[in-house]
C-alpha cells in the first residue's frame, strides 16, 4: 500500500455513490482529490441495492420525493443534476439498464457495472481512493483547511467533504462517523430513525398471519396523510413489500397504519351484485377469488364471519367492505437499522448552503449524500439525492 499523499485539495471520506460522484465532479475541475475510506472496498451499498442490479435513479425524481425538516433544501442540489444526466453517464458507458415499474431504473446485469462506471470516471480525472483508512482525528489549520490523521498517516486539504453515510446495515459497515464530525464543529443533528425498513407485529398478529408468510398482497396503505400503492409482503416478523417500506419513513411508534386491501375495487358495490348473481357462495369464496384461498381463510377466521351471501344484509356486507378497504393495524415497531434501506434524519440542512453544501459555520467542510436530513423514498429517489449533492460540493470544492 502506497503512502498517502501529504497534500490533498479535497479529502473526501466515504467511498459510496455520493463521494464518488463528488470525486468525479471535483477531478473533473482539476482538483487533486483524495478519498478515503474505513471499509476494504468501496460502493458497498451500490452493489447490494435493488437486489443485486442497483436502482440508480427515478425517471420521475423531484424534490416532493424527499423528506426533510426543510423539504425546500434538496431543490437547488435536485434541479441542478438531474436523473436525466446520470442516466447520460450511464447510456455513455454503454451499460444495459430497464425501468422496473413507477420509473424506477435497474441495471440489466449487475450493481457492479454501475460501481465500474464511477471507478472509470474517477480513473479518468485521477482521484486517488484508498481503503482501509481509519480517520483517527480531524483538526483545523491555523491558514484555513483541515488536516485528516488516519491509520494510514496525516493528509492536509483545503476542503473536507463528509460522504460517510448513515446508520443503516450496519454490518456493510455503517457508523454514526459523520455525526460526530458535525458535532465536532458545532453542527445541530436532527434525529436520526431507522428508513424504509419492514414493520414487526404483535404476537398474536404472528400467529394469525402465520400462514401467510411469503405471500404478497397489492395494497393502498395510509399513515400521517401520506399514502402508497404496492406490494405487501408478509414476513415472519411481521409486514414488508415495497408498500411498507415506503410508509414506514412517515410512522412514528404508537401510529396505526390504514390498508385497502382492495385498492382495485368498489367491494360493496361488489358483493351486492355477487348476492345477485351467486347468493349461495360463501363470502370466503369470493374473497378468495380477489385474493387468495389463503388470505380469505386467515380473514374469515379471525376477523370477518363467513356467510352464505343471501346471509348478509346489506348493512352487514357494507360493513365488511369498509373493514377491508380501510383496514386497521399498529406495527409493534420496525425491525431497525439492521434491515433499514436508510437513515432518517441527520446533519439539519440548515446548517448548510443548499447550492454547495458547504457547513455555514465552518468554511470549507462539506456533509453530502445520507449523512444529511434528506431521505428520498423507496426507487432510486436516495441515489439521485448522492448523485445530486455530491455533484454540487464537487463543482465548488
């Protein structure tokens, strides 16, 4: 292993897609740029996303796809580098990419061809990555800039940019480093939850959907005016799909969920023409039909009594079309950063300059990418937001 420089213009730490972007955008300028990182390789969670294929942006990305304590902050970063010019780079260098569903973008073959692409375009504007390098301490110079001590020895720049990432996975090697950066120079943090991360039930929810587990189901699921439309899934722990996790960044503990189980369908109008037309079948029979055999079973078991349909008033078949297209749960909790996509909260943006993310009270330190109070939904949203804000310290640093 090479010695490390005893000068850098940028020192960047954290070697995932904001940093590298940021990396590229400032070698780019000319910049003589350095990045470091604790890990033994870099873009870890680029290679695991969506599946093993990376969704690396949103066709439809805009600013109302993020949450912030100031949701204005993402605009200028957002409108600035577009998911149209990361999917520019990415017809540049010839890699085969499909929109899944909702414009999200996937790699035909694999994350690493988009891992592969970065590291070609850091090679082509010479930024030197280094990994294994634990950050022991960050000091400021009395002539302006900063001077990084790692395990690797001392590197002095004129900017910093923190590209650390946030709490989730922590077994891919997240910390709260980034955090304790801010702190050290007097930056306020908002609080920090898990993000797009799968809920866990009660027992005796478990045991109910027991049979269901593995299963998914299309679902509209409500909570705190915000509301989604994809799959449920279930799960041994409780409730996951893409549904979930994107409503799981809008709960709070204690919060009841809302599910239409039937998103599809006006079911009372429904079940009166099916008492018109097959008033001997089983309610449990019908509800199969729109669902599944087994969905129907658990439901009819353990919440809605199953009749013939010439059974039922229409008061009754009212009342189990209301239950079921506004279907009511309270998570016990969400099974935490350990499965979490992404952290919610972070370095409070109004500490930063939304067009260079540079720290106000603090010239020439820069925070991009998860470590900062934007999370964007499930999708490609959070790619953009590290593309986009790392181009924007990169074009300044």
């Amino acid at each position: 292993m090479s010695q490390l420089p005893t000068h850098s213009d940028v020192i960047i730490i954290g070697a995932g897609a904001a940093g590298l972007m940021c990396a590229i955008t400032a070698g780019r300028r000319g910049r003589k740029v350095l990045v470091l990182d604790h890990a033994n390789k870099v873009g870890k969670k680029i290679l695991m996303s969506g599946g093993g294929r990376c969704n690396f942006t949103n066709m439809y990305a805009e600013p109302g796809n993020y949450l912030s304590a100031n949701p204005h902050f993402c605009k200028s970063a957002l409108s600035r580098y577009t998911q149209w010019d990361f999917i520019g780079m990415v017809a540049e260098h010839g890699v085969p990419y499909h929109e899944k569903t909702l414009g999200q973008l996937f790699c035909d073959n694999k994350s690493q061809d988009i891992l592969d692409m970065l590291l070609r375009e850091c090679d082509k504007s010479e930024a030197d990555i280094r990994t294994h390098c634990e950050i022991l301490a960050i000091k400021t110079k009395e002539d302006g800039g900063f001077t990084v001590s790692s395990n690797q020895g001392e590197v002095a720049c004129n900017s910093l940019v923190i590209a650390t990432g946030g709490l989730s996975i922590p077994t891919m090697g997240a910390t709260g480093f980034g955090y304790q950066v801010a702190t050290q120079f007097g930056l306020s943090l908002k609080p920090r939850t898990p993000g797009l991360v799968p809920f866990t039930l009660g027992q005796s929810h478990l045991d109910k959907f027991a049979p269901l587990v593995g299963s998914a189901v299309d679902i509209n699921v409500e909570c705190n005016n915000q509301s989604f439309r994809e799959a449920l899934l279930f799960t041994h722990r409780g409730i996951s799909g893409p549904a979930i996790l994107q409503i799981s960044s809008y709960w709070q503990p204690g919060d009841t969920i809302t599910i239409n189980w039937l998103p599809n369908l006006q079911l009372n109008d429904f079940l009166e023409q099916m008492k018109r037309e097959r008033p001997k079948t089983e309610l449990r029979t019908i509800l199969g039909e729109l669902l599944t055999k087994k969905w129907a079973q658990v439901f009819c078991e353990h919440w809605i009594e199953s009749k013939p349909l010439n059974q039922l008033s229409g008061q009754e078949l009212q009342k189990i079309a209301d239950r079921l297209h506004a279907w009511q749960i309270t998570p016990a909790a969400t099974e935490g950063y350990r499965t979490a996509e992404v952290t919610l909260g972070g370095v409070d943006v109004n500490e930063l300059s939304s067009k260079t993310m540079e720290a106000k009270k603090q010239m020439g330190l820069y925070f991009i990418g998860e470590v900062v109070d934007v999370t964007g939904w499930l999708g490609g949203f959070n790619f953009q937001w590290a593309w986009a804000s790392g181009y924007a310290a990169g074009e300044v640093v």
